[in-house]
C-alpha cells in the first residue's frame, strides 16, 4: 500500500502483478511448513522432513513446477515494455 501511496502522490501509474501458485485444494507439504517456520527456508530441516515423510516429495514437485510457470508469466509481463493504456508511462 505504501508504495501505491507514493505513486499516487506523484501522479504515476501503479500496477500490481499476482501469480498464485497453489490451487485451494492444495496442501502445503509439513515439511516444507516445518522448514520454513519464521519466514526462512531451512534446507537441512526440509530434506530431514522429506525423509521422514517420502510422500510428500510429489506434492512439493508439483508446487514446484507451478512456482517456475508463475515466475516465468511475472517475467514475460516484465519484459513486456508496455503494459497497456496510460500504464506505459505516456509512451504511444
């Protein structure tokens, strides 16, 4: 919000960019819960959590290859120069 304050107070255009990565009936791994208690990702903690609960390997995958499809999409819009009318910063 900050930042869109700061935009607005100089008459710049704002866009956010949202990819959401899990659908509603996923469940986040324990593991991966576990190992990533306070906001960082603790590597030893994550694979001694896969070791003990092997299952879990495949629903990491596949939120993995998911989170590489929405970094790929934000860039693609990054890259895109021109986001569309009176976002492109006054370019024709």
């Amino acid at each position: 919000a900050a930042i869109a304050q700061v935009a607005a107070r100089h008459a710049r255009p704002f866009l956010v960019l949202r990819a959401v990565v899990d659908t509603a009936d996923d469940e986040l791994p324990r593991a991966v819960s576990e190992a990533s208690a306070g906001g960082h990702l603790r590597l030893g903690t994550l694979l001694s959590g896969l070791l003990r609960r092997p299952a879990e390997l495949g629903s990491l995958l596949a939120l993995s290859r998911r989170y590489r499809v929405a970094l790929s999409s934000l860039a693609r819009c990054a890259r895109a120069g021109s986001l569309g009318p009176g976002l492109d910063g006054g370019k024709p």
